[in-house]
C-alpha cells in the first residue's frame, strides 16, 4: 500500500480575530473556533432558556461548562485527520453508529441492497461492553439484537462445459455476407 506526505498542513492559515467589542484579545481567537462557540453557547443555552428560563447561580454550570467543553475540545485538529477538526470526528463517528455506512459498490454506480449495510449489531459490537455497564444487559441486548446468520450460497454450484472454437477471416467474411477483396480493387 503506497503511502503519501502532505506538506500544505504548514501552509494552513487560519483568520483570527484580534479585537471584539473594542477589547483587545492579544494574539486572537480563531475565527473558526469563535463561531463554534457562538453556535454551541446559542444552542445549548438557548434550549435551556425555552425550557427551565434563567439560570440560578447555582445552575450557571450546567448553561455554561457543555457548550464551553464542545467550543475548547471540538475545535482542536483531530490526531487521525489533522484536516478534520475534533468536532467533525465526533460528528461521523455518531453518525456511523445511529445511521450505518452506505457500502459504495462501483463507484456509487451499482444499487446497494439494504441487506449489504453494516447491521447495528457489528457497528456497535466494539462498545458493547461499554453499553451494557450503562444500560443494563437486557436493554442493551434489545438494543444491540442479533447478528442476522449468513445467508450462505444460493445453491449448488453450476458446471459449465466450454467449447472453445476458433474462427479464421475467411469465415468471417462469410458470415458477415460481404465479398473478399480481391488484389485489384481498392
């Protein structure tokens, strides 16, 4: 398996913003990361406004230190895809347990049956230990089921008897009804 080095990750240069509000903020915060951060503190503190109102200042850490951990955590560069930011890789993972991986056959040009999809049962196989100690073996057996058996062959095998015959261009001028050519005409 042939292996490459990307050099461009040195050249990444990210926009930062130095100054908000008229305060300064020394060497910046990434931009990226800011926007980040409006999205979750947006989010999280605006589902818990609709739903409970303001926080006491005894529940201030619960509006405040989820969306703060997503912002500082999520924002770094992953250690497996240092294109991909922490967040994203969080992001495929869960996607990858709740909805499977579409197998690609040929270029996406071949159908895929749902049958060829990853069961929920493999995916989740390496956190099932995991799974269990939080939910209880019996919720986690409902939720993990059964590996479905393999289906197998669809039957015996088929001989074939090949016949192999080899025709010269003198039969093929035949059966294709044109007339040989002859030295003279061109």
């Amino acid at each position: 398996m042939r292996e490459g080095t990307t050099y461009t990750r040195h050249f990444a240069l990210e926009a930062r913003q130095h100054e908000l509000f008229g305060v300064d903020l020394g060497q910046g915060i990434a931009r990226r990361t800011m926007l980040l951060g409006a999205l979750a503190f947006g989010l999280w503190d605006g589902i818990g406004i609709a739903l409970f109102g303001f926080p006491s200042p005894d529940w201030l850490t619960v509006y405040l230190l989820p969306p703060l951990l997503v912002t500082v955590l999520g924002a770094q560069p992953a250690r497996r895809c240092d294109r991909r930011s922490v967040l994203a890789c969080w992001v495929i993972a869960g996607q990858y347990q709740v909805w499977g991986h579409r197998p690609v056959v040929r270029g996406g040009r071949a159908q895929v049956h749902r049958s060829e999809w990853i069961p929920r049962a493999e995916r989740w196989a390496r956190q099932a230990p995991v799974l269990t100690r939080i939910v209880g073996p019996r919720t986690a057996g409902r939720l993990l089921g059964t590996v479905p058996a393999d289906p197998g062959t669809a039957g015996p095998a088929v001989e074939l008897g090949y016949v192999v015959r080899l025709y010269g261009p003198d039969h093929m001028v035949k059966i294709s009804g044109r007339r040989p050519a002859t030295k003279g005409s061109a």
